[in-house]
C-alpha cells in the first residue's frame, strides 16, 4: 500500500519534518564521487537483496521541491530503502548512498511516524 503526505513549508508539519530531517547525520560513501563521475556504476555498486524484518516498511521517499516563481525549480530527493539510505543528485543524474550509524532504526521509526501520518 502507498501513502502520499503533502506538507507545505511554513506549516507546523512540515517544520516538525525538516526539524528531523536536520537533525540526521550522514556521512557520504566513499564511492559516492567515483559514481558521479563514471555515472554508469551506479547500478553496479548499488546492486543487493534488501530483506526487510518483522514490521518494517519497505521504502520512505521524501521528495523537496522550491518553486521560486521561474520555470527552474529546485528539488531534492532523500530515500530510505529498508534499511539504506540515498538521496537523488540531479545535477549529475545519480542516485547516491549515504551512511548513517543506526540508520535501520532511525530511518523505521521515521517512515513508521510518516505512514501513520498521511492515514489521517
């Protein structure tokens, strides 16, 4: 089952998300400018079985998009896999992993708050 949240910069929602969002703490693959530069590796490097535990969601897309009132919009893209996280580089047309201590964890308890979220 998918479920979509909207959330409009300058609500209370969308504040409590970016609050969170800011507060995670990454660390770039060590790989990460190898596959931007060489493009075509980033399905071989990414490439594994996710196999989600008991209770766990497969996938929490947040997408962010500004529209500063010209036809070029600026978007972001962060990902949460199962367990992996990755966010889209649009300039360069990759999807990049990052790393994170406990990232299974933090990343489950947030798509689990997001999911009950956008059933209301």
């Amino acid at each position: 089952e998918d479920r979509r949240l909207k959330l409009t910069a300058g609500t209370e929602e969308f504040d409590d998300l970016w609050s969170e969002i800011q507060e995670l703490r990454f660390r770039r693959a060590p790989f990460n400018v190898v596959v931007q530069a060489l493009p075509f590796l980033e399905g071989i490097v990414d490439t594994y079985v996710k196999y989600p535990e008991t209770d766990d969601l497969d996938t929490m897309s947040i997408s962010f998009a500004q529209d500063n009132g010209t036809d070029i919009w600026r978007s972001e893209h962060l990902q949460f896999d199962v367990d992996t996280w990755s966010y889209r580089d649009f300039d360069h047309g990759v999807t990049l992993p990052l790393l994170m201590k406990n990232g299974h964890e933090i990343g489950q308890k947030m798509a689990h708050e997001l999911w009950e979220q956008a059933a209301e």
